[in-house]
C-alpha cells in the first residue's frame, strides 16, 4: 500500500503551487486537488506558454499523469468548461486523464450572486473574496442543501437545481440583490455538459485501487495555511481547510496514509484580499516586492498585498500541518534588493512571542526582525553550488528556526528554474 503525499502552500496562497506541482508530477503518476476551486489561480510555465488553472490539478499537461478532481472540491461548471477548452486547444483531449468525483459539490451561479451580496453588505468589513462563489457552496455542503455533481446524472437533478435556486433567492430579495438572468442560468447548462462528458466517479475508491497498486499520489493544496477555515486569520480566510487535515477528508482516503508533506512558502509574504497581515510594508520597499515578483492576482488581478517572510506565521503552519520538507519560491524575486528582513518573534502586550496570538490585528503586533546581506541574480543558478553565500544564510536561518530541510529552491516562473537541494 503506498502513500499520498501532500503540498499545500504554507502562508497566504499564491506560493507558487502550480508551478512545482507541475515540476513533480512527472514522479508521481497521480496529482489529485482536495479543496478549494476556482478561488484559486495554479500557474504553469512552460515552452514559452503560460496557463493559469482554477480547477483542474497541476499534473493536466503531463501526458502520462492521472488526474483528480476530489470530493473536497467546489466546481464551477462554467470555469471547469473554459478551462477544458484552454488546456484542450494546447494539449489535445484530457478526458482520458481526468476524473471527477461524483461527491463534489457545485458552485450554482446564485452562489456567485449570493457571494457579491454578502461581500456589499459587509461594506468597509469585506473578505476581499474573489468572488467564486466559494463561501456559499461550502454553507450550502454543510447546511446539507448542496447539489453535487453525481446529482447531474440523476433524474432528480432539475428539481433539486429548482428548490436551490428558490432557497437563494429568497436570500437575494432579503439583500435586494438581483436574481439570476437567463444568459447566467444557459451558460451554466453548456458548462454542464461538459462536465457530464468527463469521467464522474467515486474518486475514493479509485485512490484506494492507485495506492494498493503501490502508485503513489501527490495531492495538490490550494489556498494556503494562513486562509484555513479553523486555523486561519479569520473571519478574513477561505471556507476550506486547506491544512494537511483537509486532504484525507477531502480525497476519502485514511488520515494513516498521509506520507510526505510538502510545505511552500515564498522568500516574503504576499497577500490578497483583506485582512492581518503582520509583516505588511506600505512603503516604497512593499511597491518593489510587487513590481519584482509581478505580484498581481492570478485569479483577480488585484494587486498583491506585501511584506517579509513571517518565521512566527511559518512555523504555526508547519506544525499544524506536520511539515516534512520545505519547498522555497521566488527567492529570485529579493535579488537587487541590499538588505532583506525575516521576521521572528512578535511584542505583544509589551512581550515578545514565538506563538501566533489568537489576534493578529496591526494594533496589538509589532514583528520584530532580523536583517540579511541581499545577494545578486539567482535566475541563471542551476545547482546549489552556485547560489550566492549571502543566500545561503538566509536560507540555512530559516531552515534553523524551522528544524526542517528546504529540498528545492524556485528561482523563476519556468518549469525548469528549480534548484535541488538535496
Ligand atoms: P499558486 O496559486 O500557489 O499556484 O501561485 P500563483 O500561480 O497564483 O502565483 C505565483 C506566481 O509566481 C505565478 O505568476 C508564477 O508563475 C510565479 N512563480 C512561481 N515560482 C516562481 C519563482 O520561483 N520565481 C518567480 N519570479 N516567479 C515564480
Ligand atoms: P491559490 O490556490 C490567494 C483569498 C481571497 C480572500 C479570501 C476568501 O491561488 O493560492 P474566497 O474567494 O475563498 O471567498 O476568498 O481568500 N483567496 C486567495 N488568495 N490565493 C488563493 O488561491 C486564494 N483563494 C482565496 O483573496 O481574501
Ligand atoms: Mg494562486
């Protein structure tokens, strides 16, 4: 019986996921997602191309990989089709690598709708969400109204759809908020079938059929620790747990199977959407990190949110997810830049602390840091010999505070710009 291997980003999301998925598919075989869904934005650099996936797992390019859509994750029938075409018209027919499980849920276009309302009512105390549709389909899930997609090959589907769609507008009329146009409503369908064209099955028992084979799996995070659901700054988080717990539940297979865990985190921090951020610059240094690290939503297009890497945030993710192996990116974005800082305790309450307090509101945290020499260009290093001594010891403090080894160093948006370090 072999094992599933987890990555999962470990700060804000936007780590850099899609791109080294991309680069260890190849190992695996199998790349599964486990929750989240179109909120995120996977990109994949490759051949001069660049792809930006919301639903579909990172492995899709990989000819000889097998692809999972879990149980875990919400589906917008709409994205899902526009992202097929996408794939399709560069890399042929993926219906032979793709399966979906029949216990996703579906993100209805009045989830859409409710979403945006939500977010107007809340006014000055938005989430910043994308948007998707995300919160209302995972509070429909637990409230037990969902529809999943095994429903659309059921007879009962339209009916189901019609008692969804009364529910949400009942909600809608309570926020004077439009109804869905008919447009919506026909674009939904075509998207429909397009998922009903894929393989819908109970993706469970499928994993379990993979690992008795002794192939193993690489299960895919989106978001990242610090939007979890429970361990997240919230309320200003995901509606998902996007921590290693996420992935047995979200893919049905037994928690004891969990084998390596990858966590990814980027040489700073970034962030999009509202909420603390601790080690947030609003100066001309935070401009810089956006404008080297093109830090511009993937999915939105907002401009990304800014700061230093946060060791104290770093290791609460590592111990709620049990990190095995640490897994850097854009380390090239902080070339030029003369000196860089790593966060490493918080004064709260006039105390300094290694624990992530239970708020992490700007007014009652003051990080305090330590400062590192820069290091020149990192985009043309191949091996770990060559990377710069200054770099180094960044890295080897971080590895340090951590207690755990970083295995590759990403040094650029290509699929090839990785460094192995082991
Ligand atoms: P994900 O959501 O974790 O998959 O990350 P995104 O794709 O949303 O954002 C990461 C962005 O950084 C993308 O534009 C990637 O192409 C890019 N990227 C990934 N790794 C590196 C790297 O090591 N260096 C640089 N400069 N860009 C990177
Ligand atoms: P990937 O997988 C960065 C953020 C949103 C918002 C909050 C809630 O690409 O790393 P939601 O749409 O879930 O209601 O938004 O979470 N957010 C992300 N930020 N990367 C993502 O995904 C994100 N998915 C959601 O900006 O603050
Ligand atoms: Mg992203």
């Amino acid at each position: 019986m072999e094992k599933v291997d987890v990555l999962l980003g470990l700060q804000w999301g936007d780590e850099g996921k899609g791109k080294v998925v991309d680069y260890l598919a190849t190992g695996y075989g199998v790349i599964a997602r486990f929750q989240g869904g179109p909120n995120a934005g996977h990109t994949l650099e490759f051949d001069g191309k660049k792809f930006v996936l919301h639903t579909i797992p990172s492995g899709i390019f990989r000819k000889d990989v097998v692809n999972i859509i879990g149980n875990g994750v919400v589906i917008d029938p709409i994205v899902f089709s526009k992202e097929v075409d996408e794939i399709t018209a560069y890399a042929g027919d993926i219906r032979d690598r793709l399966y979906v499980s029949s216990r996703a849920h579906l993100i209805l276009p009045t989830h859409k709708l409710l979403d945006a309302a939500y977010e107007k009512d809340k006014g000055l105390s938005k989430i910043g969400s994308t948007l998707r549709g995300i919160g209302p389909t995972y509070t429909d899930k637990i409230s037990r109204a969902g529809v999943r997609v095994g429903d659309i090959l059921q007879s009962g589907f339209k009916e189901k759809m019609k008692v969804a769609i009364a529910k949400h507008n009942k909600i809608l009329d309570q926020y004077n908020a439009e109804h869905l146009s008919d447009s919506q409503m026909m674009e939904f369908y075509a998207g429909l079938d397009v998922l009903r064209s894929f393989k819908i099955v109970e993706t469970e028992y499928m994993t379990d059929a993979i690992l008795s084979k002794g192939q193993r799996i690489l299960a895919e995070g989106a978001q990242g620790s610090m939007l979890d659901i429970d361990f997240g700054s919230y309320p200003f988080v995901t509606s998902s747990n996007t921590v290693c717990a996420g992935a047995p539940a979200g893919l049905g297979y037994a928690p004891a199977r969990t084998g390596t865990v990858y966590g990814l985190f980027k040489a700073y921090c970034t962030r999009v959407g509202s909420g603390p951020f601790p080690t947030e610059l609003h100066d001309e240094t935070g401009e810089a990190l956006r404008k080297a690290g093109n830090e511009f939503g993937s999915t939105t297009g907002r401009p990304r949110r800014c700061g230093w890497l946060d060791l104290v945030a770093l290791k609460y993710a590592v111990m709620i997810s049990g990190v095995d192996k640490l897994i850097m990116t854009k380390a090239d974005v902080l070339s030029g830049f003369s000196k860089v800082k790593i966060a490493t305790s918080y004064r709260v309450g006039g105390k300094s602390t290694q624990e992530l307090p239970f708020s992490l509101s700007a007014d009652e945290i003051y990080p305090e840091y330590t400062e590192f020499e820069g290091w020149g260009e990192l985009k043309d290093v191949k091996t770990k010999e060559d990377l710069p001594a200054t770099f180094n010891e960044f890295l080897s403090f971080t590895e340090k505070y951590l207690n755990i080894p970083v295995m590759l160093v990403s040094v650029g948006p290509e699929r090839a710009a990785i460094i192995e370090m082991e």
